[in-house]
C-alpha cells in the first residue's frame, strides 16, 4: 500500500547514498542523480513498478530503462534499497571490476535492464521493448523510461516517439527529468528545448505535468500513465541537485564529485524524514 511518508524516507536515504558513494568514488554525476530520486523512490517503493528484487528476470515484471545513464547512482541507490544487490557494493562505484559501472551495464548488475549511458538511446529501446512485449502479449508489462530534459535535444528521442505513437504503444511510459541544467548551462540557453509536453502531444503522445519531488502527485500520474490508451510521458519539473543546498540548481555539479568537507555538510542537510525505519 502507498504510503508517502516511506517514500519521502526512501528518497532521503538515496540521496545520502548517492552523494556517498561519489564522494567514495571521487567522480560521478550528483545533479542529475539527486533530482531523480523522487522519481525513482516513487516507481519503486510507491507500489508503480511491478518487479521482484528477488527474481530479476521475472518475465511478468515491468521494466525501467535509465536512459540517462550518468545518473547511475540514483538507480543503484534504488537497486540497493531494493534488495537487489548488498548496499556494500555502493562504496565501490567506478571501482575496477565493480559491478557498479559509472554507466548501468545490464551485464553486470542485477536489477539493470539495458546498458545505458549514450543519451538520446534510451527512448528507441524502451519503444523496442513495449512492442516487444506486446507482441509476446504482455500487454499488461509496462516499459517506464527516464530521460533528462537536455537529453530532448538528441534527434533520436523524436524517432523513437514518432514510432511509440504510430504503433500505439499504450504500454510504454516517458518521464521528463525536467531540472533546467545541462553540463553547459541552462537547457534553453544551450539549446531551447520549447514547451516539452506539447511538443511529446505534436508526436502524439499524452502528456502529464507534475512536480517532480511530490511523491503523492508522482505516484498518481504514473499510475494514470499505466492506464492510458497511447504512450505517455510525464514531465516532471525538478531541482538539480534537490536535497544539498549548495547544489541545488547549479549546472556545476552535473559531474563532479564533493570533497570530504562538502560530503559532511551534504550529509548534514539529508537529514533522516519522519517515515524513516
């Protein structure tokens, strides 16, 4: 049963893996991770997403593609809180023979459906799976997939949605990271990316607007979204760098990794929630 409070905790508990295990790592992405962890906490522990850390290749599970792949920590802090995987591999992250990669490798890591890490990808294989699936008749199986707003410019993400809706494919969700900051700067300075739901409507796509750290009003848009008759995306407005003050909204830690001073005072603001057990 959904209970925000557990998510919220969820999330937090995330967010202060994920600026460990960078800081452990001393690279990695902690702007892109840390706006995506209500996302992630939501499809995971907020009762969206049908999988079984128990059994990975489950054939009845949905499935969820990170096509943002630098943002790996926030799926392997998920994966982990999940109990796919020991949370003593976190501290290995980027490590030579880890399994955690500083980009998902299917390969390597229980819990991780396709290698990702080439952005603009993500969308073509999330579409290849839902028709898959539907072909196989898992009609019911639904194909969720995480994209950044900066990765909208990448022309193959507009293939990719062309085909979704031309073949109706009701089973596949997208949702819109939709934090503002790329590497180089605002998104709409590097490259104007225009009103995202309406340009996904154009492609014949239903869209979905939500805060993007409202755990309650996430959960009801993708549980909506699982129930839609065309391929659907849900643009989720976030903050980079939610949850650390002096990241927060700052293209400057898109990759980089926080010194020993920054991990204490980050840590300091993650403060356990309420819901935590």
């Amino acid at each position: 049963m959904f209970d925000a409070r557990v998510v919220e905790s969820k999330a937090q508990q995330m967010r202060r893996d994920i600026v460990e295990m960078i800081a452990a790592a001393g690279s990695g992405h902690p702007g892109g991770s840390l706006s995506a962890a209500d996302i992630l906490a939501t499809l995971y522990f907020g009762d969206v997403l049908r999988h079984d850390s128990a059994r990975p290749d489950w054939p009845d599970r949905d499935r969820f593609v990170l096509s943002k792949g630098h943002a790996g920590p926030v799926l392997y802090a998920a994966l982990a809180e999940a109990g796919y995987f020991g949370r003593d591999q976190l501290a290995t992250l980027r490590k030579l023979g880890s399994m955690l990669q500083g980009h998902p490798d299917c390969k390597k890591t229980p819990g991780v459906e396709v290698s990702t890490g080439s952005l603009g990808q993500g969308l073509s294989i999330a579409a290849g799976l839902a028709a898959g699936l539907r072909g196989s008749g898992g009609d019911d199986r639904t194909v969720f997939c995480l994209l950044g707003d900066g990765e909208l410019q990448e022309g193959q993400v507009w293939e990719a949605a062309m085909f979704a809706a031309h073949h109706g494919l009701s089973n596949l969700v997208a949702i819109v990271d939709d934090n503002g900051l790329q590497i180089d700067g605002a998104c709409n300075e590097v490259m104007c990316l225009g009103h995202i739901a309406q340009k996904f409507v154009a492609f014949g796509w239903d869209a979905i607007e939500v805060d993007g750290h409202d755990v309650s009003a996430l959960r009801e848009a993708l549980v909506a979204a699982k129930h839609e008759q065309h391929p659907v995306v849900v643009v989720a407005r976030t903050v980079k760098g939610r949850g650390v003050s002096f990241m927060e909204g700052q293209a400057g830690w898109h990759g980089k990794a926080p010194s020993a001073d920054e991990l204490e005072r980050a840590l300091a603001e993650l403060t356990p929630t309420e819901g935590e057990q």
